[in-house]
C-alpha cells in the first residue's frame, strides 16, 4: 500500500517536471499561440506554480532563471514527502 502511495506521488512529481521542461523548451519557438489549446492547457498548468518563483526571481539580462529553481525546489518537495510517506511505513 505504502508502495503504491510513494510510485503515485513519485510520478505526479515526474509528470510535472515534464510539463515544465516542455514549457520551458517550448518558450523558444516564436510561432507559438500561448492561447490555443493544447499550449494554454500548458501554460496555465505550469504557469500557476512557476510564477510563484517569478515574483521572488525577475528575469536576469532577458533570461528566466525561475523554472530552475521551480524544478529544484520541485525535486526537493518529492523527495520530503516520499521521506514522510515512507518513515510512516
């Protein structure tokens, strides 16, 4: 059971550094339409939790520094509650 919980939680947090990645990659082709499906879907997935670090980190010299500290902060997030899960095994 408790194996079960920790694969589910593990591969939310997969999934989503996916959608970043895929957004962060995706932010480099100019011909983009950021709102037309399946790009707004996107956007507006990844955008709620990456403008979290966008307030705290501006862009620096034109270059958003912010998915990378989303993606650790992601990262350290999944191995904290996959420590929780599994002391409570």
């Amino acid at each position: 059971m408790v194996n079960n919980l920790i694969f589910v939680v593990n591969s939310f947090f997969q999934i989503y550094f996916w959608l970043i990645l895929v957004r962060c990659l995706l932010s480099f082709v100019p011909s983009i339409d950021w709102y037309k499906q399946p790009f707004a879907g996107l956007r507006d997935c990844t955008d709620l939790y990456l403008n979290l670090f966008r307030k705290i980190i501006p862009p620096f010299g034109g270059i958003d520094f912010s998915p990378i500290i989303a993606v650790i902060a992601l990262q350290i997030l999944n191995y904290i509650l996959i420590w929780i899960i599994f002391m409570f095994k």
